[in-house]
C-alpha cells in the first residue's frame, strides 16, 4: 500500500486551517487531520471508482462533506477534511508524473519513498518551527467515534504522529532520494490554500 504522506506533513495543513479560520479548539482539529491513516484504508480516505487507466483511486472528498454537512463547526471534521485534500492532491500529482506507477512496481523505490518522508518530517519542522505543534497534538485527548475511526484508535496513531518530531538529527542533513525539499514545500503550501478553501465552504454548509 502507498501511504499519500507523513501524519507531520498533515499536521501542518491542519493548523495552518485551524489558524486561517480561527477554529476554537486547535487540538481537536490536529486531531481530526490523523484520522483516517488511523485505519490504513481505502475506504478512511474516501477513495473514489477508479480510473481504468489510473493506478491509485482519487479521493471523493465531496462524499465525506455530503456525509458530514451537519458537522463541521466540530473542527475534528475540519481536519479529517483537510487531510482529504491533501492526499487528493498528492494523488493527482504521483499519477500524472508516473511516480505512482514508479514506486508500486520497484521495491527500492518504494523504500526510498518511505526514507523520503521520514527525512521531510525533519527538514519541514525546521523549515517551518512549529513551536507549539507537538505540544498541542499531545494535548489532544478527545475525539468522536465515526465511522471511519474510532476515539481509540485515533488516540494510539496520535502517538506515532508524536514519534515523528522525534527525528535524529543527522535526518536534518542527509539527502533526499526521491524528492527535493522545494517540491515538498511546494506541495504543502497548496494543500494548505486548497484546505483553507474548501473547509471554508464546508463550514458554511453547517451553519445554514
């Protein structure tokens, strides 16, 4: 299985949402941003039909909205949200440039892809310092149980999110196979206006 990204590069989507639009609670909108890699499916992620000719599903983050219209002055569904977005564009960009087609058909590629996004998670904390993030996310105690995941297992993926600011420092340093920390910061700074955006118009649905 391809994982889209790194609950890191997540997290910093979310709060970047979680600022723009002033959310109360910004634990529970980091927290909502991990859940739908707490099940590894699919179906978490609100994968569409596929495309015959397209190896990954898009991502129909339109149903998770419909689905959850009535919700999002909860920022926990802010931040499933933004999540959704961030891996729609993810998908879209791997497919098209063969990079999908690249890492599920040679093993080293696919090892160096996961190394890749270890080394990130260092090289955007400290591009971005997110002082306060880490302690925020371990902050967060509270989440609903959905369908798509429960409190419990959002809670336990929480921690593994948590273990990704705890980086050696010789990860700050060392190379990037696959990638270039331009490409990845690029990619971060459109989800976050994408989420922004779309959040924004999701929010509105609930308080009509």
């Amino acid at each position: 299985m391809i994982f889209l990204g790194s609950g890191f590069m997540h997290l910093l989507v979310a709060d970047h949402v979680a600022q723009e639009m002033e959310m109360e609670d910004r634990s529970r909108t980091l927290l909502g941003s991990l859940a739908p890699d707490a099940r590894k499916s699919g179906w978490t992620h609100f994968k569409a039909t596929p495309h015959p000719l397209f190896l990954n599903n898009p991502i129909d983050y339109g149903r998770f909205i419909l689905k959850y219209r009535d919700r999002f002055n909860d920022p926990y569904f802010v931040g499933y949200l933004s999540h959704l977005i961030m891996d729609d564009i993810w998908t879209m960009k791997s497919e098209f440039s063969g990079f999908e087609r690249k890492v599920q058909t040679d093993a080293a590629a696919y090892a160096q892809y996961q190394d890749d996004l270890r080394l990130c998670n260092a090289k955007l904390d400290a591009y971005y310092r997110p002082a306060t993030l880490y302690a925020a996310l371990a902050a967060a105690c509270d989440a609903p149980d959905i369908d798509e995941a429960s409190a419990r297992e959002v809670l336990l993926y929480r921690e593994e999110a948590l273990a990704d600011f705890r980086y050696p420092a010789e990860h700050l340093t060392a190379p990037l196979h696959l990638f270039d920390l331009e490409e990845m910061l690029q990619y971060v700074e459109r989800s976050k206006s994408k989420a922004v955006d779309i959040c924004r118009v999701a929010r509105s649905l609930s308080e009509k």
